[in-house]
C-alpha cells in the first residue's frame, strides 16, 4: 500500500504538560489539524507580564500497515505566531525522554571554560546576589550578560553578571615577617540569580590567592557555548528575493528561547585601551645565587630580587640547566632533568619547581636580564569583516611597529559571540582559534575557530617595541651621605652652629653670611626658611645633632602670579629686607608623557615645587638661571615664573611611525608665596637637639619605572618595590628589611638605614622612560553590547596635554573636537580618529549598556543562567536544509464545474480550495496541475471535504511556491546563503524561510537479535551484545524474521525470557511486561495506541531445546520521529487574542 498524504499524522505524546515528567512515549492520538489549543494552552495574563516558556512533545508518524520507506523526511515550523512576543522552537528527541531530561539539555547551552583570571575576595555566602572579585590589572575585564562558573570542592554553579562595577586597589601582604604591596583591579559583580552555597575566596598574593588554612579557593571560570543542541525555527523573509538570487536575508537568525527584559547598565570612565603588559630590559645580564625553600609536597620556590626579561633566564638547578620559553615556563636544557615543571612568575620574579621525586631545598644559580613589567599605551588596528571578505584565516603586516612579546590581543565576533586570542610570550597565540607573531618580521597570522560575522571587525591590540624609550641608569655612583633638615624658623645669617660627637670626638660646622656650611664636612644654609642641606665628614655616633642659632624676623605675603605659561609676574615685599634672604615658592604642573608609568599613580601631569631665591646681588635665580630681579629697599621685584620645556613624541598611523618634537611651558597650580628677613639683628637665641635625618640622594633622572631599581652598596643589595627600598631580600621568600622610600617621580632615594651604608652604590639595574608612544587611531569594543543610541561620550588627552572629546550622534558618529570616528551600538565597536595623536591610556568613555536581564527560572520554566545572555539561540547554522514558502489566495466565490483557477505561476508546490468555514475542499473534486499551476474544478463538483463534511461558499483558492536549499552560510545580519538559485520571485514579509529537522528515511524494522544462557531481573541485558556462554536453542532469524509496520512498530528493546522449555514471558525495556506465549503460536503483542501488533514473530522460527531462563532478545525501530516544540511568550501585551502557528512533516514516496 502506498503512502499518501493522509497517512503523515503527528501523534500527541503521553503527556502534554509542562511537569518533569510530561513527553514520554508516543500515544495513537492524532493532534488534529486547526484545533484550538491542540498542544499548548491560552496564555495568561501573569504569562504576558513576566514570560513564560511551554514545552510540548509529538511524534511524526507513517500510518500505514507495512514497511514501505518515508524519504528524505523531515520536520519545520513553517509559520510562527503572528504574535510577536510569542515564537515557536523545535528541536530533536528521543522515543522515551521526558521534559526534565530536556530541560537539562536545553540549560547545558554553556559549559564550562577556561580561567577568567579572577579570584573571589573574601568568602561569598549563599544568599548573596552580589560577588566581589579580584584580578590583575592587565586581566580582561568581565562582561555585563555573560556567564561564569563558581566551582569548589563540593559545589559548583553557573552565575550570570547583570551589572559589573571596577576600581584599583593596592593591597598589603605578608611574607616572612615583611609586608609588601600589590596593585590589583576589584570587580563588584551583581548576579541575576542568588548563589546556592558559600564559596571560599582569600585575598591577592604574587601566586594569585592566598587562603585560610585547611581551606581551598573556588575557582572562577569562563564559560563556552557547548553546540551541543540545534534549534530550528522559521522567519519572514526581509527583503524580496528574485529568480537566481543565492542570497536572501530573513529578519534573525535568532528566536527566543528564554524570555528576558533589558536594563539599562552605566559605564562611566572606562578605559578605552585595556592595559597590556609588557616587558623591557631594566639593566645588563647578572648572575645570582639562590636558595629554593619548601612549599609543600615536591613544590620548591625561589624569588630572583628582579623580575626577569622574556626569555632570559637560565636556570642551574639540581645538576641541571632550565631556559625560559618566553611564556613562564623554563625547559630542560642539558643536565639532570628531575623536575616534572618549572615556572617563572613575570609579575614577582618568583620561581616555582615540583620536583619528580621527593623535593627540592638547596642551591641554584640564575643568569638572567633584569627587567620591569610595564603597563603600557597600546597600538590598536582593525579589519573590517564583510561579506565578502569573511574568512577563518586572517594576516596583519606590523613591521613598521612588531609587537612586544606578551603584549598582543585579537578580539573578533562570530554569532553575536566575542572571541578572544593572547600571546603569551611565545609568539603562539592561545583562546578561541590559533595564530602566530613574529617578533622580527611583525607578521600575524591568525586562524578564528569560527566565521567571525560580516559587518564587524577583527580588532588588533598590542604594545609595540618603538612606544617607550627606555633610558637605563647603569653603573656606579658616589652619593654621599646627604642630610637635609628643615627648622621652624628663620635664621640670622652666620649664626647657625652644627654640633655632633662619634667616638668621643666633637665634630661641628658653622654658616657664614652667605649661607655656606664649612667645618666637619660642607653644606648649605637657606637662612630665610631653615632649609639645611650638608654632608658631614662623620656620621654622629649615636644620630643626634645640636643646632645653635639665632632666629631672625620674617616676612611673609601672597604672590599673584597669573595662569597663562612664558608670562612675567610682580611683586613687592613692601619695605627693606637682608640679602640673599629672600624665598618665592609657588607649584607648576608639566604634561607628563611618562606619568601613565610611575607607581605614584601621577596621571598625565606632575606638580613640581618651585623655589626663587635671590643671590645678594638683586638676582632672582631659578637653580642657576636668573629668572627676575628685586630691589632690596623698596622690596620690589619681577620675575618670568614659566619655564618651557619640550619632549620628544611618537604615534603610529596607517602602519607608519611619526616623530615630533612639542614645546610647553609650565602651568600654574594654586597661588604663590614669598618670605624675607627683616634688616637687623635676629631676636631670639635657640639651641636644640634633633635627630640625624634620613638619607636622601638622587638618582639623577626622573620618571623611575617601578620595579626596575637595584643598587648594591657596601655588599648590600637594595631593591625597591612600589616605591619602598628593601635591603637584602631572601631567595627563598622574597622578604628583605625595609630600610626607606623611593620617590620614583622626582627620582630620589631616601634610606632611613644608614647602617653600613657608604654612598658608593653601583646601580645594576634602573629605568626611567624618557619618550613615550602616543596614537593617532584607536578601535575598541565596549564590554557587551547593545549600546543605547546616541548615549556615548568618548575624551582624551593629547600629545600637549590638551583635552580631546567627542560624543556620538544618533546616526552612530563621533562629533566633537579633535576627533572623528563611529559608535557600532549594535556590537559596540568604536572607532576614532585624533586629529592629534594622544596617550591611548588617557581615552575614557561614557556609555549605556543595555544587558539582557533572564527573568526568574521558577516562573518562566526554564533557568536562563545557562543560556544566552540575551536568551535567543540561532535557528539556522551552516549545512541546514531550508525551505521558503510563500502562499497566496484570492476569494473566487463559487466557480462552476469546468472552471480553470490560474495561479499565475508555475511550479507551484500546493494548490487547493478553502470554504468560508475553514474546511477544505476533498481533492477528488478537482484536478491539479502544480507544473502549470492551475486547478480545474470537475463537472457536478460536490462542496465537501474528505471527510464528506459540507464546505460553505464562498471559496478561496490558494497556492504555495516552495523553494528547498541547503544554507551554506549563515551570518548574523540575516543573510543565508543557498546552495542552490532561487526559481521564483519571493516577496518580503509573506514569505517565511523555515529551517528542517532532518529524519532521513523512515520506516520500521528489526535487528540486534540474539540469543542467551540466562536472564538477570536484577541487573537485565538491555546491552545489544549477549551475554553469558552459549546455548544450543536458537530462533531462525533468516525464514521467520521478525514482522513489523510503519503503523504498530515502536522504537523498543523486547526480550522473550522462557519461563519453562515451552513458554516464555515479553518483556521490553520501557514497557515492562507485555504479554506471554509458548513455542507453537505466532506471537503477535498489540499496540493499544494502533491497534496493530507490535510485531509478529512467527512460532516456526523456534529452535528445539529452549530451557527455564533462557533469552530471545532482538530490537525494533519505529517509523516515528519525536519531536519537541518549545514556546516562548516574552513579556508584552497580546496582539492577537486568537493565534496560531503552523508546522509541517515531509517527505517523499512512490
């Protein structure tokens, strides 16, 4: 028997209920075509006003009594919900699955990842809906929308971030009795949901986290879209399609499948150029000895007082010879080889190595270069990714600008999705695809693991080699011992007495008029502001000096000095005062090109504090410049208060490097004051005793880069970390004495230790940045998209210090001054052009981030944790088959028999009558010609449908083109490429583009028979292998095989488990117990929901020698496909009180 359009029907399954048991196995119920609420119920108001997810199962079945073969069959929504709140999924099933196996599935979209480079701070208890965070500065930051997994010991849970908040924090830590700091970025994250349970967190460590003891830090992963699932659905074509075309556009390729609402997310002051970390040599190669201290089990540590330069470190350890790799990891070079993993920390300089067998506790040896790890202004570029560009494989040319090794970022978007790619050091590019750097040519070459979307970019990060000029201060340096003290008051000149004693001898040195120090050792009196500066010949043997002086009479005034650089000011101390007594102190700000790199956090500007001072001869002197001049009897003078200084810049644009050269002059920064003596004798004697200062030398040149300084002196090894000197650190702990301070800005060394210190220090290594790297261009995504429009505001500051700033328009352009560029609010990629190049580490931006927020999983029936973060899944994805229909009709009233009804196109797939009362007209009443595309109405026609139910007039005639292509390309703008040209032209908006589930051929039939010894009820073989030794009874498969239909076969394991040497019981897997036989009739089981056997299996078929317990075990397959529709009601008022959506089986026969 044929099969025939009435014999495709789709059974209910067992039950059509959104508990965890609904779906099931299949029922002989048919869901009957039109029938209000035949699967899904009304929805409520409640559904309406906070979402809802229904999920239904159905089968697709061949009703007919044999095995005659449904090809190419397959299943699609072919029309949605006219509602637009309201969207309908399909995905595959199984013969038995149950909706809490699908809702698991369908939550396991994510899975998990790889480190987010992140550690909780503080334990988080359960109950929280917020999370606090740590990382390092150079970490990306989170993202608002995306999804993280909490993972310890016993629990784990998936947590979604609706809202990200971040500062920097420097953080205190103890190692060995000494505390040191660290600068880390604090990340407040407000989850969607509560968390289930508590999570241990500690606080930052160089190692990364330090915790209670007895206790274990939850890790923090990101997560990835498992692909696992495929969805399927239908959408309206968005543009019309022509003859030929092999492109067509629908609206989305995306449907709901979780309803979600969007907040609104403010960021404010963001960082438009992430801090990239990069490494520069600090100082020539040096050879040091350690010592490896135990950490626990075959862990070994050791700290170098020096971080080391990518690459540079070699390694003797235990009679072997380790080279670093670049990334961290040192490899075996020669020598015994007994440690499983050696590793170099470039943030601490610290070693960590876990030996094969026992451990490690003594001595090594380690040459490296020392170097200091610098957050630096970074180069971005981009590509842009269209549709006829788009490609897994992608090349960039930076010879004009190689990137620093450690420093490159490519980011690309494929599905909507950010993906991201990180040289580690190596020139290997690890994250989602692979790629290459080669630090000398400065070729990339990247491989993205998907199809990154048209209408993006492909976005290039790095810090190049040419950005920083580094200035080494290498070698020795004999700085004395320098002592400054300030007193409270003013001196007369030439009063001013130093006593000290060391060793019982009595050392002093005595000022003369013009404020020099002589005697013990030399120096230098500021008579008018108490200002003493010497260096004595001895030291004071217990730290104390006696000061003997004669305090003088000052006076003071205000300065008005005016704003405007390279301007004279004036001024009038208003009567006589004494020589070379008079002070003018005032504060200026410079541009500070180097600020971004100073430990003191100095921003783009640093203050300096200036001192005037005459010279007797009516000078005014700046240092050693004379800037003005005053007149010491009337007390009035003038002078040029601005110096003007220049620094080199460059900046990298349309891959080519620029120099210049800018000139500036200082800024004023607050109001100045002046102080003089008065002429005359001084008034009061004083003598007091103050304790001997620290030591103060400078190194020469500002703009010190944290991290880098190391000097020896007397055999002592001093180092400074942000900006505290330490003397002699330990190998085996990093912890030394803290002996001073270090002013990194102005360049100067303060000991508070003095002992054993000589002041001839030899500086192994020391760096400072004398020319920075400036940009002209930048690109940058925002951190989730989308943005609100027009709700973008992007500054920064130029090479001159001047402020750039520019917002965007509603049309997505950047307007303002100095800059121009765009606003992508769909992906949230910016682009900007500076009119004048800028310190990339100086852009910020303001934006609105509209974060899809899930809604709750108890409500809507499903936990959107897992899910996308906007709650949609793609319905069309690469070798789909897709189908666009479109169907037209025009009323034709009541035609006379004979009449011929013209589509008006050929080809067509369907074409039939409808009544005014939805039933159609039974095909045996007309003739069709779907080539032509015409139905002939026969002779007497009689309005009935198939069922001889009447058809009311006027009637409808209807016709349906069809176009079937499989996609070979899906893009997220909507566009599909087919495999095949299109035939007719589609209109856009009445067409609708359906994805296919795929059955391939259906039908029933049998296999995986066998037999065995024994039958375990216990533990029963459902395997489709037998088990057990051989037995001499066997059914004959090859003359009796077993007997199915497309109709009575179901998807089932049977097994026949005799109960004596004649009888046996049916047993199937999910049935239980079916029915009994004996070995001299057919057995043929019935479907209740069919009334058809099962199968038959023939009673001649059976061997003799059949004993108690042995098996017949064999399978059947069923024509059936389970299918599950998912319904999604988002949030909103409904539009059509009586809707619908229509899905379609197909398939061909003979």
């Amino acid at each position: 028997m044929p099969i025939t359009a009435k014999d495709i029907v789709i059974y209910e399954s067992a039950r059509l209920t959104d508990e965890d048991n609904g779906g099931g196995l299949p029922t002989g119920k048919k869901v009957v075509d039109g029938q209000v609420n035949n699967l899904f119920p009304d929805t409520s108001r409640l559904d309406r006003t906070q979402g809802r997810v229904n999920i239904r199962k159905v089968f697709c079945g061949v009703a007919v009594d044999t095995q005659e073969v449904y090809q190419g069959s397959h299943f699609m929504v072919s029309k949605d919900a006219a509602d637009s709140h309201v969207n309908m999924i399909a995905f595959p099933g199984t013969a038995t699955d149950q909706r809490r196996e699908v809702k698991n599935a369908i939550e396991s979209y994510l899975v998990p990842g790889y480190s987010a480079r992140m550690y909780l701070l503080g334990d988080q208890y359960k109950g929280q809906r917020m999370i606090l965070t740590f990382q390092e500065l150079s970490s990306p930051e989170p993202e608002p929308g995306t999804t993280i997994l909490l993972r310890s010991d016993t629990f784990e849970q998936y947590v979604k971030i609706a809202e990200y908040e971040s500062h920097e924090q420097t953080f205190t830590y103890e190692r060995n009795g000494s505390f040191q700091t660290l600068q880390r970025r604090v990340c407040t994250l407000k989850l969607s949901s509560h968390l289930q349970a508590t999570f241990v967190g500690g606080t930052p460590s160089p190692a990364g986290v330090d915790v209670a003891a007895n206790k274990t830090a939850a890790d923090v992963l990101t997560t990835t879209v498992a692909d696992a699932a495929r969805y399927y659905g239908v959408a309206a074509l968005a543009r019309r399609a022509m003859p030929g075309d092999l492109q067509v556009r629908v609206n989305s390729v995306y449907k709901p499948i979780v309803p979600s609402a969007y907040s609104e997310n403010l960021l404010t002051d963001r960082a438009a150029a992430a801090d990239l970390a990069i490494m520069q040599p600090a100082g020539p190669a040096i050879s040091r000895p350690l010592q490896f201290a135990l950490v626990a089990g075959s862990q070994s540590r050791s700290y170098l007082e020096r971080v080391p330069q990518r690459g540079s470190l070699l390694l003797s350890l235990d009679g072997g010879t380790f080279k670093c790799d670049g990334t961290g990891a040192l490899r075996h070079q020669s020598g015994n080889n007994n440690f499983s993993r050696v590793e170099v920390n470039f943030e601490t300089g610290q070693i960590d190595a876990w030996r094969n067998a026992g451990n490690f506790t003594g001595s090594a040896n380690a040459t490296y270069t020392p170097a200091v790890r610098i957050l630096g202004n970074l180069i971005s570029v981009s590509k842009a990714v269209t549709a006829a560009t788009r490609t897994f494989n992608w090349t960039f040319d930076f010879s004009a600008a190689v990137p620093m090794p450690g420093s490159l970022r490519v980011a690309y978007r494929a599905l909507g999705k950010w993906q991201q790619l990180d040289d580690m050091g190596s020139g290997q590019l690890v994250g989602q695809g692979a790629g290459t750097i080669n630090f000398v040519t400065g070729s990339l070459a990247i491989t993205t693991a998907a199809l990154p979307d048209a209408d993006s970019e492909i976005i290039v990060q790095f810090q190049p080699s040419q950005a920083l000029e580094v200035e080494l201060l290498i070698g020795t340096k004999a700085v004395g011992k320098n002592q400054r003290l300030e007193l409270p008051d003013g001196i007369l000149p030439g009063s001013l007495r130093i006593t000290w004693v060391n060793g019982g001898t009595n050392y002093a040195l005595n000022s003369d008029s013009q404020g020099m120090l002589t005697g013990s050792g030399s120096g230098v009196v500021r008579d008018v502001d108490g200002l003493i500066e010497f260096t004595p010949s001895v030291m004071p043997g217990d730290g104390l000096y006696q000061m003997s002086y004669t305090k003088d009479i000052r006076l003071m005034g205000e300065a008005v000095i005016p704003g405007a650089g390279n301007q004279s000011a004036s001024g009038s101390v208003g009567k006589a005062f004494k020589p070379r007594s008079f002070l003018l102190r005032y504060a200026v700000r410079r541009f500070n090109y180097a600020g971004r790199y100073n430990a003191q956090g100095a921003g783009h500007y640093t203050t300096d504090n200036v001192n005037i001072r005459d010279d007797g001869a009516g000078n005014l002197k700046r240092g050693n410049e004379n800037v003005g001049v005053i007149d010491y009897q009337t007390g009035v003078f003038s002078f040029t208060w601005s110096q003007g200084y220049s620094y080199k810049y460059e900046y990298y644009v349309g891959q080519t490097w620029t120099t210049g050269t800018v000139n500036l002059f200082e800024e004023m920064v607050g109001p100045g004051s002046w102080q003089a003596l008065e002429t005359g004798p001084g008034s009061t004697p004083i003598s007091k005793q103050v304790n001997a200062p620290e030591l103060d030398f400078s190194l020469g040149k500002p703009n010190i880069l944290t991290g880098s300084l190391w000097f020896i002196d007397n055999g002592n090894h001093y180092i400074e970390r942000d900006g505290i000197l330490w003397k002699n650190p330990d190998s085996r702990t990093g912890a030394g004495s803290r002996v001073g301070r270090v002013d990194l800005g102005a360049g100067r060394v303060i000991v508070s230790d003095m002992n054993d210190f000589t002041g001839n220090i030899n500086l192994l290594a020391c760096a400072r940045v004398i020319t920075a790297g400036f940009a002209a261009e930048l690109t940058f995504r925002t951190p989730g998209s989308p943005l609100k429009q027009a709700n973008f505001q992007l500054a920064a500051v130029a090479y001159d210090g001047t402020l750039i700033n520019a917002s965007a328009n509603a049309q997505g352009e950047l307007v303002g001054n100095g800059v121009t560029g765009s606003v992508n609010t769909n992906t949230g990629v910016v682009k900007a052009t500076f009119n004048k190049p800028i310190m990339a580490s100086s852009a910020r931006y303001n934006t609105v981030l509209l974060t899809a927020l899930p809604l709750d999983a108890t409500r809507i029936g499903l936990d959107p944790v897992r899910l996308p973060a906007d709650g949609k899944v793609p319905i069309y994805q690469d070798g789909d088959v897709l189908v666009l229909s479109h169907t037209a009709s025009q009323v034709v009233g009541s035609p006379a028999g004979g009449a011929v009804l013209d589509a008006g196109r050929d080809y067509v797939a369907d074409l039939y009558l409808v009544g005014a009362n939805g039933k159609r007209l039974a095909p045996s009443q007309y003739i069709e010609d779907r080539d032509g595309g015409t139905l002939t109405l026969k002779a007497g026609y009689s309005l009935v449908d198939e069922a001889g139910t009447t058809v009311t007039a006027p009637l409808t005639f209807v016709n349906r083109i069809e176009h079937m292509s499989l996609v070979q390309d899906v893009q997220i703008s909507g566009d599909l490429t087919l495999a095949i040209p299109l035939v007719h032209e589609y209109p856009a908006g009445e067409t609708m583009v359906s994805s296919c589930l795929q059955f391939g051929d259906r039908f029933a039939s049998w296999g995986s028979n066998f037999v065995q010894q024994s039958w375990n009820s216990a533990s029963p073989n459902w395997q489709d292998e037998p088990s057990g030794g051989a037995i001499s009874a066997n059914y004959n498969w090859a003359d009796h095989p077993v007997q199915v239909t497309n109709r009575g076969a179901v998807d089932e394991k049977w097994a026949l488990v005799f109960t004596s040497t004649t009888t046996y019981n049916l047993l199937s897997q999910t049935r239980g117990l079916i029915a009994s036989g004996n070995l001299t009739t057919d057995l043929a089981p019935l479907n209740p929901n069919t009334g058809t056997p099962y199968f038959v299996l023939e009673a001649a078929g059976f061997s003799s020698g059949w004993a108690t317990g042995n098996v017949v075990r064999f399978n059947t397959s069923s024509a059936l496909a389970p299918v599950w529709l998912l319904r999604c009601v988002s949030v909103g008022r409904a539009t059509h009180p009586d809707d619908r959506f229509e899905v379609t089986q197909r398939g061909d026969a003979d």
